[in-house]
C-alpha cells in the first residue's frame, strides 16, 4: 500500500492538532512550522478534515484547529479515507478494463480480483482499529 503525500500530511496535521491540548485550536502557521509543510499545503489539508468533520476552526485573534471529537474516537481509517479513499475500489477492475466491460476477460484480470479485495479488508480492518490515541500513546512510550 502506497499512501499519497496528502495522507501522509494530513495525518501528522491531525496529530499535531492532537498533542496540542490547546482549547483555543493551533494555527495553520504553527501546524506548518512544526511539520515542515507549506502553509498552503496546510491549509489545503485542513480545509479537507473540516469538510469532512474531522477537525474544527475557529476564526479570530485566538483561532485556530482542534479535533472535532476526542482521539480515541478518530480511527485512522476517518482520516485516511477522508483525504485519499481506498486502495481498492469495488469498481477498480471495470475503470481499468482495457475494453470497459462489466466482466473481465481475459480471465487472469478477474483473478486478481479476490487478491486485492482481501489486501484492502486486511488494511480496513487495522486502519479502522487504531485511533489517533493510540498512535500518540505509542509515541509516547518511545
């Protein structure tokens, strides 16, 4: 599985917002700077978690992000799909067909539909039971 840059990034966002205990939120200037992002990658990545309810903004003098919900309810599985999608989609063998039917033929392409549908319920199922909790408490214990 090869996650796309925007993932990456939008999960160190998530986490940084996350470890910043703040109540008032942190800016986009300070997820930026302490990841090392541009500030417009940054709040492009943001703009994406806010859409899809991840995360929170409050504008003003002491603005800023914070989690739309506490890290123990946030399974990574949220922040991934929300920035990225799936690995393998139900309809990947049809948008990949060379002749676009429904049915793959030759054979060898609907084999490997089986193979793929097991590798993204595997990646599902871990993504969906770890929490940004998790991950910062893993931290944590380094």
């Amino acid at each position: 599985m090869k996650l796309s840059t925007q993932e990456i990034y939008g999960l160190r966002c998530v986490l940084r917002i996350a470890r910043s205990g703040s109540k008032n939120g942190i800016t986009i200037h300070e997820i930026s700077e302490d990841e090392g992002i541009s500030q417009a990658y940054t709040a492009k990545i943001l703009r994406i978690l806010r859409l899809n309810k991840l995360v929170l903004s409050e504008r003003g003098k002491h603005g800023g992000y914070i989690l739309a919900d506490t890290p123990e309810n946030i399974p990574v599985s949220r922040v991934v799909d929300a920035l990225g999608g799936k690995l393998y989609e139900s309809d990947f063998c049809y948008k990949y067909h060379p002749d676009g039917n429904k049915q793959c033929i030759p054979v060898e392409y609907c084999s490997l539909r089986n193979l793929w549908f097991s590798v993204q319920k595997a990646v599902d199922q871990v993504l969906n039971d770890v929490t940004l909790q998790d991950i910062i408490d893993q931290n944590s214990a380094l």
